[in-house]
C-alpha cells in the first residue's frame, strides 16, 4: 500500500476544492494561508503556537483581513469584466450588508478595500444605522436603508444626507413611504427613495422558503402601482431612484438567480417607464459559498462561479433595458456572505478523546452463566461473512433482551457492563465483516455510526458555530497539522457545553453528508488542533451564552511584505465577569456575597485562614479569566 503523503491529505480534506485558493498544506504537512490566493502564504500551525506562547489561547478566531480585500477586489473585477465584455454603459456598486458581520474591525477592512470602488454599506435596523452613520465616509457611496424603520430611524437617515452620506430609503412595507414623504418635508431634505419587490421566483437552497409571494418583507405588484401613484399625487416621482430584490441567502443553482431576474428587470424597465428617476437596480444578496467545494446544487455548496453570476446579471438587466430602450442602471449587489465567509478560520484545540469500541480476537468469560450472556459470546464466535447481516438481527434483539434482564433484575451490574462492552465489540466486528460482502445492506452501512470516537475540543458550537446547530449548516473542518500522517480515527467532534447538542456530526463529503471525520491519534504532551473554516459570515453576531461561555479570542492577521503573518490587532475573548455581567451578575456583589460565606465557614471552624484566602484568590483570578478551558 503507498504510504501516507500531503497528496491523500488533500483528497481527504478535500481543503484545495472548498479553500478556493485561499488554503492549502505546506510541505510540512501543516495548513497554510494564502490571503491573495497565488501570492504568498504562511503557517496556520506556526502562528497558532507562537500565539498560544505569548499567553492568547485557544479557542482562536483567526480574522485574515487580506482575504477580505481580495474578496472585495475579486467582486469588483468579475463585474467590472462583465461590464465590458457586453458593453454595458452603467457601473457597478457594491454594498455590505452588516448584519453579514457588524464586527467594527470587519466593516472597517470592507470600508477600506472597498473605497476606491464607492462600496457602499447596507443597514437594517436602527442599531445599524447608529454603528455605521458614524464611519461610512467614503464619498458618493451609498447608505442602503432596509428594515422597519420608526420615526427616528427615518429622520437619522434623512439628515444623514447632510454630513455627506447618500442615503438610500428602502421601502418594504407600504406604510413606510407617508413617512419618509411627511418627515423629508418637515425636515426641508430630498429623499432618495427605493422600493422593495415581493419577485414571485424563489432561490434555491436552504432559504428558498424566504423568498416568494410569501416573503417577510417587500412590495407585491399591487403595492409597487399604490406606491408610485402615491409618489406622483405628492409630486416626487423623481425621489424614485432604487429598485431592489432579494431572493434569499445561499442560492445554490445559477437558474434560480437567471429565473428571478426575468421577472425583476422586467419590473424594473416597467417602473423605470412611469419613474425615469429610476438609476440603480439592487439585485440584493444571495451569491453563495462553496462549503463543501462539490461545485454542486447541494444547500451547503453552489454550481456556479462568481464571474458567471456577474455575467449573467449584467446580461440579463442589459437585455431588458435595451428591448424597452432605456438607459442602463447601475448594478448594486448585497454580497456578504461571499464576501465574508472564507476570512475567519476558528482554531480549537483536542481536550480529551472518548474512543469507540473495536473489534477483538474473542469475547472474554461471562462473570455468570446468564444463558444470554453465553448467547452473545456464541454469536461473537460464530459471525462470518454469510451470516453477518442476521447476526446483527440477533443482535439487536439481544440487546432490548439484555436491557428488560436488568430492570427485571436478572441480570446483575456486572452481567449488565460484560453485556454492553460485549455488544459494543460484536457491533465492530460487524463493521469489518461486512466489508467483505459484495452489497452491503443499509442497515449494516448505518453501522459506522454506533463507532465513531468523540473528540472533545475547547470551544462552543452554540458561541462560534450557531448556525451548525441550528440549521445543519456544513463547515469544512480538518487538522491545521500532522497532515504528513495518515488519520486513522472516524471521529464526532463535541464541545465544552453541558447540552447533547453541543457536538458537529456532520462533516462535508463530495457525494453526500459525512457522518464522521477522519482525526489523527494524540499524542501525550503535544496540542492537537483543529481548524474549522468559511465561518467568516453570520456566526459571531448570531452565536449566543450557552453555559456562559463567551467570545473568543479574535486576531486580525495581515501578511508583511516577507510574507510574513502580522499581528494587526487582537481582540480578546470574553472574561467570566464580563459574561456574568450580561446576565446581571455584579461580580463586585458576588465578591462580597462570596466573603459573607467565607466569614461565616471560619467562624464555623470549618474552613482555615489559609484555605479562605486561597478560595478568594482564586474566585478572583477566575472572574478575570477566559470562560473557555485554558489547556
């Protein structure tokens, strides 16, 4: 058999289909980061570990910042290129929507990779508009105003307009527009105003149930003919300057995005005719990620490429125009996610192992005569390839028997721990002679299940990765090193949570959804790390509390001109008094709670001077301390 090399790595990981350039494995067998895809790269292993050596542990939230500038370049020139292979005579207008990421840190690198551009940035809510009003001074670029908005929303948003910003008032729900026209006259300032379509088309993928006739948000045609004439009864039909779509997050099938923009240009060319106000056409967000790199229709994949979904926009806005002899608008996309998603990598360490069951030569003696005791060692001794797929049967019901003799009381402890150990290595043994068939039944294909390690790592799922519980969402996931060696352990991968949830099962596979992932054995004394990765978009903001368990350790990496990694900043992990002040624990109140108790257990004699001081200071030290293990 070939030995183990970086080549059966890669196939394994599949990192060069998913890391779209960005990731590879060094000669060294250890990942390595490439920000500008083919320009130079450094050590993930190494600049984990010289971290972890200046006192930042791990869990680590690895943010590469030159990722994020090459995403924004890499959007601009595909559409820019579209733009001119088909001679279209508008241009293109980026947008980033925050709720993608509202790390300020993260807006600031799209700010600035994006200014030369006019990126403009698009807002949701209040709290948004706040956080960005502030900061997004590039000229001209627009301020895309989405969400519900009150009267305070609308009015920020208007004066905004004042202090250089170009604000942008998306209508979504018909209401909004009598409010925007009554606050712009009270105000004495233009409103530039866009409207929102319901498109019938939906996406495709995990989202598609958000777009459609039944969408949250938007406009149906009935309202849009209401707004316009609503427009045109206050006399400002030339505030119309914005049409704007969204069909959800994640398409994964290019047809689904081909579908809605028949329907959506022609909306807009129909608008344009009564508005000619009518300047820029927001196709919204939804380009998706490759997570799995299958380059497939599959929810966590996509089958298309950027550069195609910008011809294909382009082309599509170009035709309907040109068929109702209008001037071309200017494109604007919401891509987050696109954007976003392959710049942070979380780094975890391996605390702890629970390894499954193997096969062995022969089950040793029964601790009693128990008959089913003896009847599961036989069908031990007795299993070959013919008889495999009934001895399961057989096993399966040995083991409910196994289970009502121990309630009964039949069967003893002892009976009960020889049974379930038993059962466990009969299971393996299952396993390997089954390979040997030439089909092999579902049932005994399900088998790999019931023997997969749990490899327990320093961080939560719930805080980093929500929507890995929540909604099934794949992540590449592998070894940031020891990649030189073969991997011999199928594993699951559990967190620090006290919740049965708290674990990832699910790992990325070319054909279908892996139920294990392929870890090495640690080694005593050596750290193992596992990299998980493309979780730049979306899982901070949504990752929550569960069990108190904070914020990572975030760092911000930028590469020198030695292709070197630098630390450009650090943001560090929650503290346990932070968290516990999130949920209103004062830790001065539990400090002097906590003395009250001290006081009272010496006065008891049950505790000494000593032992009081030593539980104070380690009570303090801890609420200063990060919430994850420190290893």
């Amino acid at each position: 058999m070939e030995k183990w090399n970086l080549t059966k790595s890669n196939d394994l990981y599949r990192v060069q289909a998913w890391g779209d350039g960005y990731f590879d494995v060094n000669e060294n067998g250890n990942v390595c980061v490439k920000p500008n895809k083919n320009g130079k790269s450094f050590d993930l292993f190494e600049l984990t570990r010289s971290l972890v050596q200046r006192g930042i542990e791990a869990p680590i939230l690895f943010r590469f910042d030159g990722i994020i500038k090459n995403r924004v370049q890499y959007l601009q020139d595909s559409f820019a290129q579209a733009i001119l292979s088909f001679g279209y005579t508008g241009k293109y207008r980026a947008a980033f929507p925050i709720k993608v990421n509202q790390q300020k840190h993260v807006v600031d690198i799209v700010r600035q990779a994006g200014r030369e551009f006019m990126l403009g940035l698009e807002v949701g809510s209040k709290p948004e508009l706040l956080a960005v009003l502030a900061i997004h001074d590039t000229p001209n670029a627009l301020l895309l105003c989405n969400g519900y908005k009150d009267a305070e929303y609308i009015e920020l948003a208007l004066l905004s307009g004042r202090i250089g910003r170009r604000p942008v008032i998306i209508i979504e729900q018909l209401y909004e527009l009598q409010a925007v026209l009554d606050t712009s006259a009270r105000l004495g300032v233009d409103a530039e105003i866009g409207l929102r379509m319901k498109p019938s088309s939906k996406g495709s993928g995990r989202w598609e149930s958000s777009g459609g006739d039944q969408a949250k948000f938007g406009l149906s045609t009935h309202e849009i003919v209401l707004a316009i004439n609503q427009l045109k009864k206050a006399q400002k039909t030339d505030c119309l300057k914005l049409l704007h779509f969204h069909i959800g997050s994640q398409i994964t099938a290019i047809n689904s995005i081909k579908r809605v923009l028949r329907e959506a240009t022609r909306m807009y060319t129909e608008i344009a005719k009564l508005c000619p106000s009518l300047c820029f056409f927001d196709v919204g967000g939804g380009l998706g990620v490759d997570y799995d790199g299958s380059r497939t229709n599959f929810e966590s994949s996509m089958n298309y490429t950027v550069e195609e979904y910008a011809r294909d926009v382009v082309s599509a806005i170009q035709e309907a125009c040109n068929e109702a002899a209008l001037p071309h608008p200017d494109i604007v996309t919401e891509c987050g996610r696109a954007l976003l998603a392959h710049h942070a990598v979380l780094i975890s360490e391996v605390i702890d192992v629970a390894p499954s069951m193997g096969a062995v030569q022969d089950l040793e003696d029964p601790p009693s005569d128990n008959q089913i005791l003896s009847d599961l060692r036989n069908l031990y001794r007795q299993l070959s390839v013919k008889n495999c797929h009934e001895t399961l049967h057989d096993a399966l019901e040995i083991k409910e028997t196994i289970l009502q003799g121990f309630i009964q009381g039949s069967l003893s402890l002892e009976d009960r721990a020889y049974a379930d150990k038993g059962y466990k290595h009969l299971i393996a043994k299952l396993k390997v002679v089954s390979e040997d068939l030439k089909f092999v039944p579902e049932d005994l294909q399900k088998l790999d299940e019931g023997l997969r390690d749990t490899f327990f790592c320093n961080f939560s799922v719930f805080q980093s990765l929500p929507d890995s519980w929540a909604i099934d969402q794949l992540f590449p996931i592998m070894p940031i090193h020891r990649l030189c060696e073969e991997p011999k352990r199928k594993a699951i991968m559990a967190d620090l949570t006290c919740d049965s949830d708290g674990k990832i099962d699910r790992f990325i596979d070319l054909k279908d959804v892996g139920r294990h992932i392929t870890l090495h054995e640690l080694t005593t004394g050596s750290p193992y790390y596992l990299g998980i990765f493309l979780i730049g978009a979306y899982q901070e903001t949504l990752g929550d509390l569960h069990n108190l368990f904070g914020d990572t350790n975030a760092v911000h990496i930028e590469i020198d001109e030695n292709g070197q990694p630098d630390v450009t900043h650090i943001v560090e992990g929650d503290t346990v008094r932070e968290v516990l002040g999130y949920v209103q624990y004062e830790a001065q109140d539990l400090m002097e709670r906590l003395r009250t108790s001290l006081e009272k257990a010496l006065k008891a004699g049950t505790l000494t001077h000593e032992q009081s001081a030593t539980i104070q200071k380690r009570y303090k030290e801890s609420l200063e301390g990060y919430t994850y293990l420190v290893v």
